[in-house]
C-alpha cells in the first residue's frame, strides 16, 4: 500500500466512524429533536404533562369556531386516529384552513384541551394551480360517490 | 486521441484554461437566468393554496439544493487534496466555500421570508431549519479556520478535516423531513417519485438550478485563478504572465 492509500483509507475510515456516531445520537437523542407531537402520542401520553410542547395534525373539517367578540377561536387538531381540541387567542396564519396542517405549541389541561399560544400552519409539498386543486377534489368527489353505490 | 488530465491538474494549464472557459458559463448563467425568472415570473401558474407568494420558491430551492451540493463537491476536492497532497484539489475547495455559504444564506433568508406569510413565523428550530442553520456554520468555520493559518499548505489540511467531518450534515439536512416531524414540508422533488409540482412550475424551477450551477462554476473557476496566482506568485509563470500584462 502506497503510503497516500494508506492515508485516504484513514481519511474514509475517520469519516465512516463519524459517520455512525453521528446516526447513534441522533438515534439517542431523536425524543428531542421531534418538534411536535401527534394527538396519538399525546393520547399515549408521550407528550410532556404540565410542561409547553407542540401538537401536530390536520385542523378537523368543520371544527373551527371563532368567538365573536374576540380573536379567540376553537378547533380540534386530528391525526385521523385521535382528536384533541384547542383553544387559541390571537392571529391565525394565513394559511390556517380545515382540513390543512397546523403546529400548534402550549400546554394541555386538566380537562384535556390544549390551550394554545403560538399556531403556525404546516402546508403540504404539493403546489398546483388552482383549476388542478379543484380538478383533483371533483375526482376524489367522484370516486366517493362511486364507492358508496 | 489520448487526453492528459493531469497536465490540467497542474495550477499553471488550470490557470488559462479556467480563463478560457470563465466567459462561456457566465453567458450560459445570464441566458437561463433570464429565462428561469420569466418561466417563474409569468409562465408558471399561481399556486392554490399559496397565491403567488409561492413564486419565492424559484430562488429558496436551487438555493438550497446548491447549498449541500457545493458542500459535497467541496469536501470532495478538500479530501483529495489530504489524501493525494494535489494543490489544485485544496484551492478549488477554497473557492467553493463562500459561494456555498452564499448560496446557504439565501436559502436561509428567503426560507425566512417565506416562512412569516405561510406558517406564521420567521424562523422554528425544527430540524430542516436548524440543520441549515448548521451548514452555514460550517461554511463559516471552513473559511475562518483557513483564514487564521498562515502556511496555506497547512490551512488547507485543517479546513479538510472541518469539510469531511461536516459531510455527515448533508444527509441529515436532507432527510430530516422524513425522518423527524418537522414544520418544514417534506420534498416536492425527489428521485423516486413522480414531482408533486405544476409542469411549468417545475420547469421554471429546474431552469433556476442550472442557472445557479453556471453561475456558481464561473465564480468559483474566477476565485480558483485568482488563489492560483496569490500562491504561485513566487514562480516564473506568473512572473511572465506578470511581464506581459496578461492579468
């Protein structure tokens, strides 16, 4: 072995090595680098008791209620399996819509509703104009219709 | 017809070579530049659930993706020049740094500014964020650690090891959408799937990334000669080139 060989197989050993050191803490570490939690975990009681986190989901179609006199408003955070209600006061995000992705941050209470301070809307990958959006719902429309027969 | 590659791996052909070559990808970056913004500007449909605020996609994600692409070619040549001790491979290295931490800022930015309007926030350390955050150190530490060593030969061996030890961020980044649960959405481009983006809309997109790999070939064979002559300027080759006025 040429002594440069000897050297670039050090080199590629030393970053392989570092390489799966790094995948074990971040292995260990991943209960902490998960930014929010699904109504499932929380139902599972995963999710830190008495102490702020976040919740993650889709805002349940039809579950938004907005107060009149304020800027509070209720709506339930789904991960299709489970459903935790929150209450928020303050400016929703543009993109805060049913049926769309929401991370919300706060602390869960005694009576299991998230009291919310912080709601940031979470979109999806997929950008399309909107004749396509509207397109692909009249499919998915169809396709129900169809399946109920 | 054989080709000598090595003769190009000496800094000396490098040095006419790249000055030959630094026009043609200029006037290449201009064109699809040009195109790649009209593509996004006027050809490309609004979006439907984004509007047009959409459109700052066709700077955020070739940004991005030259962010870690640039880091992976940097390493790359930092690591041949450790192991092979060629020059040339440590002074592309060198060169490739401020572009890719150019490249990481504006992704970083333009994330930012897209962020507020859409998910109601500048910034969230979730791990897509905070692991581009952490390339931009790394950009930095590479150019701030070779700026303090003197011996160029010496800086060049103490940035390798920051670029080699840093490579094992590039995936992370990359996957932390699948991996993690993250605001950041996950890929709208990938290798295995079916795009999940408007034709136009992608087109537009794809033009921008040639557009920066044009732009970013130029600026970094342009920094490669002016490296080359700041550490050949004791040979007699830049002393000629000197004479004639060749600079």
């Amino acid at each position: 072995m040429k002594p440069r060989h000897k050297k670039l197989s050090i080199i590629i050993a030393g970053v392989a090595a570092l390489g799966v050191a790094s995948v074990l803490v971040l292995n260990a570490f991943q209960s902490n680098l998960v930014f929010f939690f699904s109504p499932s975990q929380v139902a599972a009681k995963e999710a830190p008791i008495g102490k702020s986190f976040r919740i993650g989901g889709l805002v349940e179609a039809g579950s938004v209620k907005r107060e009149d006199s304020s800027t509070t408003v209720r709506f339930a955070v789904t991960d299709t399996a489970k459903t935790i209600p929150v209450v928020y006061t303050g400016i929703l995000p543009d993109l805060f819509r049913e049926g769309k992705g929401v991370v919300a941050q706060g602390k869960i209470s005694a009576d299991g509703i998230f009291m919310a301070d912080e709601v940031l809307a979470k979109h999806d990958e997929n950008y399309m104009p909107p004749e396509a959006a509207e397109a692909l719902e009249q499919a998915g429309k169809a396709q129900k219709a169809s399946l109920a027969q | 017809m054989a080709i000598n590659w090595f003769k190009y791996s000496s800094p000396a052909s490098f040095y006419s070579l790249a000055g030959k070559m630094i026009p043609v990808f200029v006037f290449v970056a201009l064109i699809l530049l040009a195109a790649g913004l009209y593509v996004g500007f006027f050809v490309a449909p609004t979006d439907f659930q984004q509007g047009e605020a959409y459109r700052i996609i066709f700077i955020h994600v070739p940004a991005a993706w030259m962010s870690m692409f640039l880091y992976v070619v940097m390493a790359f040549w930092a690591g041949i020049g450790l192991a092979f001790n060629t020059r040339l491979s440590s002074m592309l290295a060198t060169a490739i740094a401020p572009t890719g931490a150019m490249f990481t800022f504006i992704a970083l930015w333009t994330g930012a500014l897209w962020g507020k309007p859409m998910w109601g926030t500048w910034w969230v350390w979730d791990a897509r964020l905070t692991s581009e955050l952490i390339l931009f150190f790394l950009y930095i530490g590479f150019m701030s650690l070779q700026a303090a060593i003197d011996d160029p030969r010496r800086a060049d061996k103490a940035g390798a090891i920051i670029a080699l030890v840093g490579v094992v961020n590039i995936p992370i980044i990359y996957f932390s959408v699948q991996w993690w649960n993250t605001l950041h959405q996950g890929a709208s481009v990938s290798v295995n799937q079916a795009p999940a983006m408007a034709s136009t809309m992608l087109t537009g997109m794809l033009i921008m990334v040639f557009a920066s790999w044009m732009y970013s070939i130029a600026v970094i064979l342009k920094r490669t000669r002016i490296i080359i002559l700041e550490r050949e300027s004791h040979t007699v080759w830049v002393a000629e080139l000197q004479k004639k006025g060749a600079m």
